[in-house]
C-alpha cells in the first residue's frame, strides 16, 4: 500500500484521477498531497489494526516518501512539455528525443527506488499478519476494479 500512496504522488496525487489532479488553470498542490497521504495512512492502520507507535512510524516514512516523490513528479511534466516541443519543431531532432528518452528513463528510476525503499520501510514497521491483510485488500480492490473495466 505504501507504494501505491508514493506511486499516486508521483504519477498525479492520491486518489481518483478527477480528485487529484489539477483542474484548468489551478496548481499542484504538495501540501494538499501529503494531507491526503496522512489521511490514507489513518484508514490503512485502521484496516491493518495498527498500533499508534506504528501508525506514527508509517506516517513519518509516507510524508517522506512523497516530499521525495513530488519534486521527481514536476520534473516528469516538465518532460512531457519538452516532448511536445520537441515533437512540434519543424525538424525531428533525434538526438533531442533520445536524450529525453534517458532523461525520463533516469527519472523513473530514481522514483522506483525511493517507492521501493518506502515500501521496504513500511514492510519493517508492520507485523506478517498485517502484511498479509493489506494483501487481501489489494485483492479485494483489484477485483472491484475489474468490475468497472471490460477486457
């Protein structure tokens, strides 16, 4: 789950794409992020039966993880805008191309290793049992998203 919690950071904020993500003209919010996060920690513990120390612990390697997370997630827009230029210039400049294909590459490294790390450290915090209840809600939130897409 606490992969999950970071990878949303990166990737647009938590949640539902049309509560997280920035509306015409409106801004990113980090701090609106990282409130979000805390909120999914709290719910989380409460599934997991948490104690208040782990839940402190969990919420101190979340809070982390996407202070980390945000900066790596406007680095990746900026990307895509350099894509578009580079894309609608009046000549293909592969050499431009390729170095943004590493650049984006190099980006999503560095954001797969601080998820991971996050993970690892979530992991450490909580009990087998408690692992192993996040992976039935996993289950269980895969199979009720299935209902909503065909294929």
């Amino acid at each position: 789950m606490t992969g999950a919690f970071a990878s949303s950071a990166f990737s647009q904020g938590f949640g539902p794409p049309w509560h997280s993500r920035p509306f015409w003209g409106q801004t990113f919010d980090p701090a609106a992020i990282e409130d979000r996060a805390d909120r999914m920690v709290r719910h989380l513990s409460i599934e997991v039966d948490a104690t208040a120390e782990q839940q402190d612990r969990l919420r101190s390697i979340v809070r982390s993880a996407v202070r980390d997370l945000v900066p790596l997630r406007e680095k990746a827009m900026n990307s895509r805008q350099r894509g578009r230029d580079l894309l609608t210039q009046s000549t293909v400049d592969r050499a431009a191309i390729e170095s943004l294909r590493a650049d984006q590459m190099a980006l999503a490294d560095q954001a797969t290793r601080r998820i991971s790390q996050a993970i690892a450290d979530a992991a450490s915090v909580l009990t087998v049992e408690q692992r192993r209840k996040i992976a039935e809600q996993i289950d269980t939130m895969r199979a009720y998203r299935r209902g909503w897409h065909r294929g």
